[in-house]
C-alpha cells in the first residue's frame, strides 16, 4: 500500500498542490490528504509545508522523493520482467494426435516470439493429463475430448473438430456421405490405444447399439494407425486433422462419423490456482481465437 502513497506523494511534489494531485490521479482530494498523513506517520516526519498559498517539500520530503521515483521506476520494470519474461522449463501436456497434427506450428510461434522459453512437451492420456494438471506436474493441457466440466480447471475451447472412418478408396463405405454405428457392423477396426476419449466413444456407441466388430489391433501413434489402413487391416476413427493430407492426396478416404452425441473439441486447459505470464496468456489467446474459441 505504501507504493501507492508513494506515487500520490511524487504527484503532489511534482504539482506543488494536493488539488491539483487528486485531479491527476482520479481521486478525491480527501483521500490524497489521508494518503500524506499516513505516509508522514510511516516516516515519523513531515513530507510538506505550506508558505502561504505554496506547499513546498519539507527537508525530510527531499530527501525521500528520488526514492520514492526510484522505487515506482523499479516496481514498474519488476512488473514488466514478469510479465513478459519467462524462466523456467513451460511445461505442456497432451495427447499423440495434437502432438503430431496441431500443435508444432503453434509451439513454433510461441518459440519464434520467445526465444529464451525451455518448452518440454509430454504425451498421455487425457485423464492422466488432467490428473497431471490438478497435481501442478505440469502447466498446460492439450486435450480432445467432449467439453471438460472440472471445476478445478480453467478449459479454453480452440474448436471443434470433425471425427472421421479411414479406409481405402476401395472399401464398401468409402462412398457414403456419413456413417454411423450400424454401418460399422462386422468390421474390422483399428484402434487408438485405451484411456482414448474417441476410442472409449466409438466404444461405448458400438456397446450401445450391439454392433458386433472386431478389434484388429490398437495402436498409440496415429501415423502407424493410417499405415494399417493402407495396407487393409481394418478402417480407423480419428480425428479429421489427422488425415488432411492423406485426403488431399486421395491416398485414403475419410467419412464423417455421426453419433448424435457431443461434438470433440480441441481444448486447452490448466489450473484455477495457476499463475500465467503475460506471454502465456497471450499465446493462449492466440491459439483459442483460432477457431473463435472462449
């Protein structure tokens, strides 16, 4: 509190007038005068006097003043070093999907405006991600999930993001405008890996509706995931990002998966208690209006 009696004491000195401080400053001049008194009783002497109309600084007042300059210059630059430097390894959670097909132009952004940042990124899970956030293990999360509600989290939407079957050109639904569950039926699927959130979906759907399938195999990294489709292993959900390319080169077809249930999201997420710098907050700024997240 001193700092603010502080800056209203070099207002004062600087216009020779408490009138003319309060105006300067937005406040009352009462409240200028309490701000005098408390800070004179602070220092245990006098800060002004008055010869006739002109209040002047008194010996002790002079004495005080570049200190009183020196300390508001410092706090301003402690709180410009805060805010926009960062020290410290950044460290960001997230799945293996926008680790490989989200989030590299996006870091590299971050990195070409903050040369000096020690980014580590790490993949998992969203639950473990989520457990990592609520222990302080890590900064910030990336997740693809339905909407998260954890009231200890502060969750940023990014967009949603369609989900789509991959298969060949030549498989029997490669033509269809959408698909659903019971399109599914006696296929052969390859999988993410369990703790999903769209694989624990297409699972609980297929469950739902009793569509009988056959898991061929289950992979973690979607590159491996694409590489079993080509070779007719099985057909594939995932997220559409993850087979842009594959559908701009026709090398393998992608349909639109309808459930009726939430849309996926990309979602950024951390911590109530977390505090941000100024260039994180910004970053994630820039990364939600993307796609005019919240």
């Amino acid at each position: 509190m001193e700092l603010v009696y502080l800056h209203t004491f070099r207002e004062v000195a600087r216009w020779g007038s408490f009138t003319r401080a309060a105006e300067e400053l937005g406040y009352a001049q009462p409240t200028v005068t309490a701000q005098m008194q408390k800070l004179e009783q602070s220092y245990g002497a006098p800060l002004f006097e008055r010869f006739g109309r002109k209040l002047r600084l008194t010996q002790a007042g002079e004495v005080l003043l570049p200190y009183a300059k020196e300390l508001i210059r410092l706090y301003g630059e402690s709180k410009e070093a805060v805010s926009r430097e960062i020290t410290g390894p950044i460290r960001i959670a997230t799945i293996d999907t926008l680790a490989a097909f989200y989030l590299p132009p996006h870091l590299q952004n971050f990195r070409q405006s903050y040369a000096e940042a020690d980014l580590v990124l790490q993949t998992g899970s969203e639950a473990a991600i989520l457990a990592q956030l609520k222990e302080g293990e890590v900064d910030i999360g990336f997740i693809f999930d339905r909407l998260c509600t954890d009231e200890d989290l502060v969750v940023r939407v990014v967009r949603q993001e369609e989900l789509v079957i991959v298969m060949p050109h030549d498989h029997r639904l490669s033509s269809a405008s959408a698909i659903t569950v019971r399109d599914l039926q006696g296929e052969s699927l390859i999988v993410t890996e369990e703790g999903c959130t769209y694989r624990g979906m297409l699972m609980e759907t297929l469950r739902e509706e009793g569509v009988a399938h056959r898991i061929a195999c289950q992979f973690s990294n979607p590159e491996a995931i694409k590489q079993c489709v080509r070779c007719g292993l099985g057909i594939a959900l995932l997220p559409r990002m993850a087979v842009e390319r594959e559908m701009k080169e026709a090398s393998l077809a992608a349909v639109p998966f309808h459930t009726g249930k939430p849309p996926f999201s990309i979602q950024v997420v951390y911590h109530k208690k977390k505090w941000l710098s100024r260039a994180m907050e910004q970053w994630i700024q820039s990364v939600t209006s993307e796609g005019g997240g919240i």
